[in-house]
C-alpha cells in the first residue's frame, strides 16, 4: 500500500467514526452530522498530507518537522517584556525529535540513500537550531548537533547533487531576514555555497572567526556612510578578514586596493607605512570607492564586478552589450571569468556569514578590536612602545599592520599609533621617564665622492647595519649625492673608538678624492705615499678590512688636508 493509499484509508477511518458518534444525536443535530461528513470527505480527498509526515520508505521527500511545543513565557523581573525559559520537559522533547529524526538519516545514509537521507539530517539541524536552546550550555543537545554536523559534512563531499534538496529545504529559514544588497538562489550560487561547505571550508570558517574583530568597525563605517551593510561581506571574499593578506597580483590588506586604486583614494605606500592594511583607513577608503561605483552604474551588481575587474572595463562590457543587466554582461565574453564568478561567490558568502549554523558551520568568533590612540611627535621605537604600555612588540605590530618597520615613520611630523586598550595613561607616564639613550632622532645626510657607510656610520656614531635597515639597502653600495636617512644617537650611547688612531683619523678633512687603478705591485703604503694620503684613510674610504688589494681594482683616494685652522 503507497503512503497516499494509506493516508486516505487513515481519514476515512476517521470519518466513518465521526459519523458513527453523530448518528446517535437527535434529528435536530443531522444538519451538523451532514457538514461533518463532507468536511471529512474532502480531508480524504486532499490525504491529509498537511497533517503527517511520509515514511522513509516513500517516494516523496518530508517536509520539516513540527516545531517543538515552547514553554509558557514568563514574566521578566520589572514586568515589560516576556522572557523564554527552557524547560527540562520542552528540552528533552526537543532532544528527543532530533535524535529520532537524525537516526533516521544516519540509516538511510548507511543504506546508500544519501539523497532521501538529506531532508531528515536537516530537519534535525533545524529543529534544534530553531528550538532556541543555547548548545554551549546543554552539552548533550550540542554533542547530537556535532554528530549532524559531521554527518551533514559526509554527505555533501560523497553526494554534491544533494544541495539541491538541501537549499530547498532551508531557503524559507535563512531568507526569512531582509538582504540590504539584492541576493538571489541561482545555480552558481548553490555550486558556491557547497563550495564553501567542502572544499574552502576550512577558509569560511577561519574567515567567519576573524570577521569578529573587524566587523563592527566596517558595519558601523557603512551605516554612518548610509551604504548597505551587508557590503561587508565582501571581504570575506577579498581577503578573508585577514588585514595582511596579498594577492599575485600585489593587492593588499582587508579590502584588497592595488596600488594606483589606493593612491587615488588617499592611502599612504611608501618603505615605512602601507596604509592599505590599515584596516580602518582602507574601510573608509572602500566606501568611497564603492560610493563612486554605485553613483556610476547604479547597480550593486555592475559596482561589485567593477570593484573586482575595474571600472573601464565594465564600462566596455556595458557598451558592447547594449544592457546593464549584470546576467546579460557576464554571459558575454567581455568580462573575465574571475569577475563573473565574483558576484555570485559574494552572494554565496552572505547568505552562509548570515545563517553560519543553519550551514553546519559551528563559528567561534574573535573579540572586537579595542585600543587606543597616541599622536606621536617625530618617530618612536616600537620596543620602546611595548615597554612604555606593558605589552609586546608583536602586540603593537598586531594592532598597527599598516607600519612596515620596526618604528613609526620618521618622514611624518606626526603619527597616530594605535595601543592597546587602557594604556594611554601609563604610556605618556612612562615616556617621560624614559632616560635619554633610549631617545634619537633622525638626519638626512647627502652622500659625498669617496665616502662609504663605514665612514658615514663613524661619523654619526651609529653602525652600518643600521643605515642598512633604516634605509632599505640591499648591500653597502652608494652613490655619490644619494640621500640617507641616519639614526643619531646621544653622545653617551655611541659605541667608542676602538684606538687613538682612528678617533684622530676620523676628526681629519678630506680636501678632494680621486679614483685610481690598482698597478702591478701597488701596495696600499705606496699609493698613499704617491698621493699624499694614508692606509687608513683610503682603507676607510673604501670600506676594506685589511690591507689587501689586487691588479685592476678600483679605489678612491681621499688626499687629507695637512692645513690647521688659524686661531
């Protein structure tokens, strides 16, 4: 007997029953008996499938389930609003639904019936996800939710044609909340969403954790700015919440600007800083150029494929197609296949970051960012940062991704740092008691014919490696007339001369340099004998360890002056 077969025979027992009872009424009640009869009639007729759920072994898939009886709400303490309590008996009816319907889809799975499996997995999910029981606190209703998840997990990488029936089924629970940008269930976005579920899962949910640190801010950002919300999705596909990240093609940070779209909309790329890491400066930057897009094309649609494929091109495609139909567009050839795959994978990303759990993702979220804010005058080591607020060197590298050194840029007169929260106070406490070594300063220095960082180094007692990494040498080569920038430190700090010699060598002026061709048996001895100055001079000046030199090489000659001042 089918199920339809059976559930009229059902309804018709029941009918025959409630006809039998009226026929007992007086005459006066056979006009009652009569409505009766034809309203059990037409029940039959229908086979009361509003009412009962199929078994497993029917053809039809079943519908979800019944939602648990809640709990009588009780009155809140100061007796406005009501408050929903979860009871013993409404939890374990609830556990009990769910486990009977999971075991149900656990069978059907083992039996190779993966497809018919999927509507009792999922309204497993459902009715526990539904029923408003917190899983952190009852942890047997959140080890029957794993125990789902993982077999939700089995089925979509073993049966991918199941999303089908598995989207269907919850489209009406996670569409149930209003989308600020348009948002729509197609077949590329179904293949997206069971993308992000199988093979980029692990990138979803690392995503999905990290979103908590920054989506307030851009939310917040996109209020104020009165743009949709739900454009912060949109990282998540860019960069995955992640303010370093990189593409091949040099984009960086959260919302992932090139270089010349950065420029244009004021972030700031040079050796010390890259502001398009900055997660707050590249968000008020994005808005602006999504601003700019949406008053261009007047579509969200068009605005996302020319924030990933750029403007011009957009305004060709629109152009050769003779539509703004962002369909149309992207079934031409005129866009590339990253960009037509772009909008749908965004649409894909919001609906999962909206309803994570009603996907079978399970998220952690991080904390928001919270921290201060100092305005330092000049430049300030980030050690001495760390030491002067309690916290670490890679604390503040965390909280300042946009600094690509170890300080704060010396070429600003002013830098805003960001420091960890409720440190301020003890930071400008402890910077003015910081002793003088631990203070420098910055000159620019313009390099002379002849001189080499040793010699420069000595000069302004600091160390090459330092003018190295302060001014992002590869090696000690120089130029003449190229700037530097050098670290000068207070007399008490600069590391002492190693003898007498070199201090006096050191305090010597050089009158003119000149280069010369190391000859057959040149000694260093006798090229300074030859032009009137010594070892060490054109030893220092060409930066050589020793006194060796070989046929053919190159050295500059510094000719000292012997001329003292006159008093």
């Amino acid at each position: 007997m089918s199920g339809k077969t059976m559930r009229r025979a059902t309804c018709a027992s029941s009918i025959i029953s409630i006809y039998g009872g009226v026929r007992s009424w007086p005459e006066q009640k056979s006009v009652w008996a009569l409505i009766f009869l034809v309203l059990g009639i037409l029940c039959a007729s229908y086979g009361c499938t509003s009412t009962m759920l199929e078994m497993p072994g029917s053809d039809a898939a079943p519908v979800a389930a019944p939602q648990p009886e809640r709990p009588p709400l009780s009155p809140a303490p100061d007796g406005n609003d009501a408050v929903f309590t979860i009871t013993e008996a409404y939890f374990k009816d609830t556990f009990r639904k769910a486990d009977g319907y999971l075991h149900s889809a656990k069978d059907l799975y083992e039996t190779g019936l993966a497809r018919e499996a999927m509507p009792y997995l999922d309204t497993a999910l459902l009715t526990m996800l539904d029923s408003q029981i917190e899983l952190s606190e009852y942890p047997q209703m959140k080890q029957l939710y794993l125990e789902a998840f993982e077999l939700n997990t089995k089925i979509l990488k073993s049966n991918p044609e199941v999303l089908d029936v598995y989207l269907d089924n919850r489209w009406s629970h996670f569409n149930a909340k209003n989308y600020t940008v348009p948002i729509g269930l197609n077949s590329t976005v179904r293949h997206f969403i069971e993308e992000y579920q199988t093979a980029s899962r692990g990138f979803i949910e690392r995503s999905l954790s990290r979103s908590g640190k920054y989506m307030p801010m851009i939310q917040k950002a996109l209020s104020e700015a009165n743009m949709p919300e739900d454009l912060a999705y949109l990282v998540i596909v860019e960069s995955g919440f992640s303010p370093k990240a990189k593409s091949y093609a040099g984009a960086r940070g959260l919302w992932q600007f090139m270089p010349s779209t950065g420029k244009r909309y004021g972030l700031r790329m040079n050796y010390w800083v890259d502001e398009r890491c900055d997660p707050e400066k590249s968000t008020r930057a994005a808005i602006e150029y999504l601003k700019d897009l949406y008053a261009e094309f007047k579509s969200w649609k068009l605005v996302l494929a020319a924030y990933n494929g750029g403007e011009g091109r957009v305004r060709r495609a629109i152009k050769h197609c003779g539509t703004n139909d962002f369909g149309e567009i992207a079934s031409s050839d005129r866009l590339h296949r990253q960009t037509q795959e772009y909008v749908p994978r965004f649409e894909a990303a919001t609906i999962v970051a909206k309803y994570p759990e009603k996907f079978g993702f399970y998220i952690n979220y991080k904390d928001p960012l919270l921290f201060d804010k100092v305005v330092i005058n000049g430049w300030m080591d980030l050690k001495v940062v760390a030491k002067c607020t309690g916290t670490t060197y890679k604390t503040l590298k965390r909280l300042n991704p946009e600094l690509r050194r170890w300080c704060t840029p010396p070429i600003y007169s002013k830098y805003t740092l960001k420091i960890p929260h409720g440190t301020s106070d003890a930071f400008w406490a402890n910077y003015e008691k910081l002793p003088r070594k631990q203070k420098s300063k910055f000159v620019y220095h313009r390099v002379k014919y002849g001189e080499t960082l040793s010699s420069i180094a000595r000069r302004y007692g600091t160390k090459v490696q330092t003018i190295r990494r302060d001014n992002g040498l590869r090696s000690t080569r120089i130029k003449a007339r190229q700037k530097l920038m050098i670290r000068v430190m207070p007399r008490s700090s600069r590391p002492r001369s190693r003898s007498k010699a070199s201090s006096r060598a050191s305090s010597e002026k050089w009158a003119k340099t000149i280069s010369y061709r190391v000859q057959r048996h040149d000694t260093l001895y006798d090229i300074a004998k030859k032009f009137g100055s010594s070892v060490s001079a054109i030893k220092r000046a060409n930066g050589l360890r020793s006194s060796r030199i070989k046929v053919g090489q190159k050295l500059f000659i510094p000719i000292l002056s012997s001329k003292k001042k006159k008093k």
